[in-house]
C-alpha cells in the first residue's frame, strides 16, 4: 500500500446549460490529498473553505464526507477500516457548483480502493462514485478530465471524452453565498413540455462537437437551456446578470456551473480575457460581489502516486 497515498482531482462544472445532468468539464484548480493510515482519524487542511474541510484527531467523521464515505465503503465490502491521517489542500469552493462534492467522493472511494486493497477496476470506481452522486456528469469529468458526455444504464456508465480547444479560456464567476444543490433541484419542474424536451436535445447534441470541433460560433446556441437555468435564474442572481454576455465581449459561451451559483464563461482565447473580465464587472454593477477565477480546461484526470 505504501506509506503515503496521493491524489489530485479537479473541479469540475457540470450541465453546460442544456446539457443537463449530461456534460461537463473538468477545470484546472483541484483538491490535493496526502493519506496514511494512523491511530485516529484526522484532516489538516489548507486552501478554500479549510475550517469546513479540517477534521480534528480523535473527532467523529460522520459529517465528513470523504472519511465517512470512506469507512461507509469499506465496511460494506466487509474489510477492516484503517483510521487514517490526511492533509489536504483544496481549490475547489465548496458548494458554489463547482464539482466538490464529486471530488470528495471520489478521494473517498480511491481511498477506500487503495487502504482496503479492493481489487476494483477504474470502471468500478466511476460507476461507485456516479451512484453515490445521482448522475455521471461531474463524476466523470473529474475521473477522466477534459469534456465528458455520460450516460447511466443501471450499473453501467457510458463516457465519450474529448479535450477542449487549447486556446479556448473559462472565467469561472463565483458569488460570495453558497447554494445547496437540494435547493437547485427543488426549484425544477416534475415535468417539461415537449418543446422544451426538443429544444435541449437540439442544443446538447450541438455542445459534443463544438468541442471536439473547436467550434466556438457553436457554444452559444449550444449551451441555451430550458430545463434548468430558467428556474434557477431566481435563486442564482449572476445568472440572468451574465447569460446575455455570451456572443460578446469574446465570451463565445455561458452556462450555469452545475446547480449553481456560480457561472462559467468561455472565453475565445487569452488575448479576450481582460474585455471578457471588463464585461463581467460591468455587468454584475455595485450591487453583486463575486469572485472571478481565470483558469484552463483540465484535460488530465484524478491523478495518483504513492
């Protein structure tokens, strides 16, 4: 098993407007584990949101989700559970839908495979973490990097991968509350109308090759949504603020990130970000604070080393 376990997954934004529960992207910032077993559990944690993510030694884990997760797991595949003393560092907000939670579960689950000594495939491992997660989407693309299409057929999840454009940017605006994704999905219909249903097929069959195509003049219509983002427009303010954005100002296309509330934007290039940025404080005026995170596609996976 080694001494140390070492993981590193990044974040992820999921649904990319029409593709609801679909898509998503993995996005170059990551939470970062060192792992070994100890007497006690324990969480020393650096980075965002640090005094959520620290567990103290000797404290109860079932509100952690990765150590709970964890022993969860290996105590339903019937093997001792070693406590063990993690430091982490994380880039990932927490609760601003940027893909922590399916980062946490998969640092779980890989920890659980690797001090369990579960003999379990990288199959195995994505379709454990998709169940826990209720849909592929954001699972995937941090499993595997880059822009992940899934799909669920009971036990069996179903992945194309492509990578981005290289020179294609994202501008990822985060507010300063959280939003829970229960209340995100509280707000969605039971039922949409076929027109609806029709215009979302349309738009994400489009989203798979404007990527794999580098198809930029494709994004914008591609990422329209009418599942999701007009229902969350109400408790996700910088959505209606930033959504017109896309087709201007370099900003080729603009979605939602996961359940919200944050938004990304996809920028044409480098030599567009400072406009595209310019644009986005206009647009959020003196009466929204957020935060404007320049970043990559991540196009490598959950990465591990002993």
């Amino acid at each position: 098993m080694g001494s140390v376990f070492r993981l590193r997954l990044p974040a992820t934004s999921a649904n990319l407007g029409a593709a609801f529960d679909t898509a998503a992207v993995a996005l170059g910032f990551h939470l970062e584990i060192e792992a070994e077993i100890a007497e006690s559990y324990s969480i020393a944690a650096t980075g965002r949101n640090a005094d959520i993510c620290s567990l103290a030694e000797d404290a109860a884990i079932e509100g952690n989700l990765i150590l709970a997760t964890y022993a969860r797991l290996l105590e339903r595949e019937g093997v001792d559970v070693p406590p063990l003393a993690v430091k982490m560092h994380n880039q990932i907000p927490l609760g601003m839908g940027c893909g922590s939670s399916a980062a946490g579960r998969l640092a779980a689950i890989a920890l659980a495979v690797h001090f369990g000594e579960l003999d379990w495939s990288s199959q195995q491992i994505l379709a454990e973490a998709c169940a826990l997660e209720g849909h592929p989407d954001n699972a995937a693309a941090c499993w595997l990097g880059g822009l992940v299409i899934a799909s669920c057929e009971g036990q069996t999840v179903h992945c194309a991968r492509v990578e981005p454009p290289a020179e294609w940017r994202v501008l990822v605006v985060i507010p300063t509350e959280p939003l829970a994704t229960s209340k995100a999905r509280a707000v969605l219909p039971a039922e949409y109308s076929r027109v609806d249903a029709v215009a979302n097929v349309q738009a994400a069959s489009l989203l798979g090759l404007a990527f794999a195509q580098g198809r930029g003049d494709l994004l914008r219509p591609a990422m329209n949504d009418r599942i999701h983002q007009p229902y969350r427009a109400e408790i996700c303010p910088l959505l209606p603020r930033l959504l017109p954005l896309a087709g201007s100002h370099g900003v080729i296309g603009a979605a939602l990130s996961g359940a919200g509330p944050s938004v990304l934007l996809i920028v044409s290039g480098v030599n567009a970000v400072a406009e595209a940025t310019d644009a986005v404080l206009q647009a959020l005026g003196s009466d929204l604070d957020a935060e404007i995170l320049v970043t990559d596609f991540e196009c490598q996976g959950a990465s591990s080393g002993l």
